[in-house]
C-alpha cells in the first residue's frame, strides 16, 4: 500500500478511536469547593466508569480499522484518488465501526482461540472481569445515593424540629437536588458505555449459548398488579436492607408491585413514591438470583451462569440509574415527603 494511501487510512483510524475520549474529571464531576459531604463516593464512581471509557472501543476499533482499510481500498482499486480514497476509507470506518460494535469482540476472539473449549474460557474469563468491574461501579454508585437521600432526610428531620429553618432547609436542598442530578448525568455517561460494551457481550453470549439473554429477560418479565401492603415496612432506593430510606410504606396501603431480585418487591404509592420493599410484606415472591435461571452444569453451565449474572448487573445498574433520575426529579429532595 502506498503511503499516499497509509496516512489517510491512519487518520481515520485515529479519529474514530478518540472519539467521544475527550472528557476531563472536572468536566464531569465538577470541582470540589469543601461543602460536599459525599464528594469521596463521587469521586469513586467516576473512577470506575474510566474502566468502560479505555476499552469501550476494542469491538468497534477492530471493525473501523478493518473498514477503513477495505474502504481505502476499494477506492483506490476502482482508479480513484485523493479525496475519493479518503472518502472511501471513511465510509468503510463507519461500517466497520458499525459491524465492530457488536460484532468485533467475539470475531477477534474466535481467531485467537483454537476450538471451542478456548472460546468459551477466553470469553467467560471477560464476563468475570466485567462482572467485578460492573459491582464495583454499583457499589460506588449505592454508596452515593445512599448518602444524598440520607443527607435529604437528615435536612428534612431538622426542618420539621426546628433545629433548622425552613429557609435553610429549601437552600441545603436545593444544593443536594443539584448535586444529585450532577451525579445522575455522570451515571447515565458511565451507563452508556456499559451499554455499548454490553452489545459486544450480548453477541458473544448469543453466539456461545443462545437464548441465555432471552431467559433472563423472560425472568423479569412480570406484570405489576395492585395489591394492599400486609405489614408496614420502610421503602428502599434499591433492594437491599441496608440501602437508604425513601419512604414508608403502611399496613393497608394500596400500592403497585412488582418481583424485584432477591427477596425484594418494587412498590409505587398512589404518591408516586417508587421504591423497594421485603416480598413478603406485600405478598409476591422475589425473582431469587438471575444464575438460578440458566442451570446447567460444567464449563457450559459455568459459562452460562456468568452470562446471566452479566446481563442482570447490566439492567440493574441501568435500573438504579433511573430510579436515582426519578427521585432527583420528583419528591426525594422535598422538605415534604411522602
């Protein structure tokens, strides 16, 4: 290949590669002006989400390098030159970048494994580095809306005690509202990139064991019915006894519900409140472990157990995100809550 053609073919390359790269942590995060209580688990998150954003491009880099170059060369191959290579070489980048998004990952490695025995450890080794990858980043994320909601209530409990002004209260919460939503955008960043990654993942999964994403979507597939609380009990952000209170909810209250994982249920009030509650204190059984779903046993089961949990750390962490978003907007920064 001239090198007439090499430079043009390198810029693409380049270019699709650093795309969507230039971000700073104070762009992101904001800098720290000393008021934020929670400023060490912002700084946590967006440490897990450079994880995503290094190798968010390996499937889409080996289509768009292989794309570009095929572009390039079916322009200079028909007699075009200069900028009809350059534009060939760009149609090619975007193809590939395309075909390379969701399909680059596991054709890269099904050339580097020997048989299909390789294939299945190679890829399972990935899902269980993403795996810690992606519960590290949950964590970080709880621990951050665990710490806004519990600064709210904490602004509300001295408002209604008088240990605080209702003037202060607004102005507090309305620095923790902002903080809060700042918080949601860089999620919603750290998502996105999980997301796309995830695409490489979900057809790897569908190539190595199919109908494994199907079955644990199938899972949560459960419609919501209204139902009336059997016992009091207090509403989680999450399912998790230790996550922070949203609300409360009543013996008797009428509410929608929902199987959540475990042994959790998601309730929404009349109110609007949505949030989680112990199964048995509306009635329903919890959705148990999404690996529970898939069985099986040895290396295909191993694999297809990892596969499982890797497409519900996905949704869930996509869940929480939304359920932070709502309550950013709506009741959970009040000085009156419900």
């Amino acid at each position: 290949m001239r090198s007439s053609l090499r430079r043009p073919v390198a810029s693409i390359t380049a270019a699709v590669m650093l795309a969507g790269c230039v971000s700073t942590q104070a762009g992101r995060i904001g800098t720290d002006d000393g008021r934020d209580a929670c400023r060490a688990y912002v700084v946590q998150l967006d440490s897990t989400g450079d994880f995503y954003g290094e190798d968010i491009l390996r499937g889409a880099a080996i289509g768009a390098g292989t794309g570009a170059i095929a572009g390039g060369l079916l322009a200079a191959a028909t007699g075009r030159r200069g900028s009809d290579i350059l534009a060939g070489a760009a149609i090619g980048a975007l193809a590939g970048g395309v075909i390379g998004g969701t399909a680059g990952y596991i054709q890269a490695r099904q050339r580097q494994s020997q048989d299909q025995g390789a294939l299945v450890q190679a890829v399972g080794g990935d899902l269980q580095n993403e795996n810690r990858q992606l519960a590290a980043t949950q964590v970080a994320f709880n621990q951050l809306v665990d710490c806004r909601v519990n600064a709210a209530n904490s602004i509300r409990s001295a408002v209604q005690s008088g240990r605080m002004s209702r003037d202060q209260g607004l102005a507090l919460m309305s620095y923790q509202r902002d903080l809060m939503r700042r918080d949601v955008a860089l999620a919603q960043q750290i998502n996105q990139k999980i997301g796309t990654r995830g695409a490489e993942f979900d057809t790897a999964i569908e190539t190595i064991s199919p109908g494994v994403k199907g079955t644990v979507q199938a899972r949560r597939a459960v419609t919501a019915r209204p139902t009336t609380a059997r016992v009091s009990a207090p509403i989680r952000i999450r399912p998790d006894a230790g996550a922070a209170e949203i609300g409360k909810l009543d013996r008797n209250q009428a509410v929608t519900v929902t199987p959540a994982e475990g042994n959790f249920a998601r309730v929404e009030t009349s109110s609007g409140v949505v949030g989680y509650v112990p199964a048995s204190a509306v009635g329903v059984r919890g959705l148990g472990t999404p690996e529970a779903s898939v069985g099986g046993r040895g290396a295909d089961g191993e694999f297809r157990q990892l596969a499982a949990s890797n497409i519900a750390r996905r949704d869930n962490f996509s869940e929480s995100v939304e359920n932070a978003d709502r309550l950013a907007q709506g009741q959970g920064f009040e000085l009156a809550s419900s």
